[in-house]
C-alpha cells in the first residue's frame, strides 16, 4: 500500500496539477528532473517490483521545487523505455536542488544525502524529454 501511495503522490496527483504547472512555468509532478533540465512523464505509472534497470531517484526531504530525478531518458544510451529502479535520497544535511543523478552521487560521495534502493517501488513509466 506504501508503494502505491508513494507513486500516487509522484505520478497521479500531477495528472492534474500538470497542465496548471505547465502554463504556469512552474515545475510540478508529473514532470521530473534529467540532466539539470526538466522532463515529462507520458502515462501514469505501472508497478513492476524488482524489475528496474534504469535509476529513478525521489529526494524525501528536499527543497521546495524538488522534483524526482532520473538518470536517463530518451535518446540516452541505456534507457529502457522507462522501466525505473527505484531509489530514495534522504539529506544527511541541509537540502538543496538536485536535478542531476551526477549530482545525486556526488552529494551521496561527500555524506550528504543516503541513497536507499527500494526494489519494491519499481516501476514503468515513459517520459519525454
């Protein structure tokens, strides 16, 4: 049930806020951060537990504005097609804007934030850039 409420708040909720947010200019979820810039998700997303193969990062106690992060997109060598090994960031000190999974790790190197892999959480879901 954790599983679901967590996608439900990424994904589904932003179904909604997504054309707002859109129009507004302001990120929103639904959308998710590649490389310092912003994508978008297609449809909402389909559980697969433990069938990830591509790094999908939520940050649970960021900055306002913090969207989700994956590590690769479409056009990227290795991308899947969408199909996101869940992992949960959590600040081990005073939060800042990641947008990048290199920033992720670099953060992760210095003892900033924990990276926690949740197999449980996988799930498909395209994205476009």
């Amino acid at each position: 049930m954790k599983r679901i409420l967590a996608l439900f708040l990424v994904f589904a909720v932003g179904a909604v806020a997504l054309a707002s947010d859109a129009v507004a200019g302001q990120p929103g979820v639904g959308q998710l951060y590649y490389e310092g810039s912003i994508v978008r998700t297609v449809v909402p997303p389909a559980q697969s537990p433990n069938a990830g193969r591509d790094d999908f990062f939520v940050v649970t106690n960021g900055v306002s504005g913090q969207l989700g992060v994956v590590a690769v997109a479409p056009g990227a060598a290795g991308y899947h097609g969408g199909l996101w090994a869940f992992y949960s960031v959590t600040f081990n000190v005073a939060p800042y804007l990641l947008t990048s999974s290199g920033a992720i790790h670099a953060a992760a190197g210095s003892g900033e934030v924990t990276i926690t892999r949740v197999s449980g959480n996988d799930f498909k879901c395209p994205i476009l850039p």
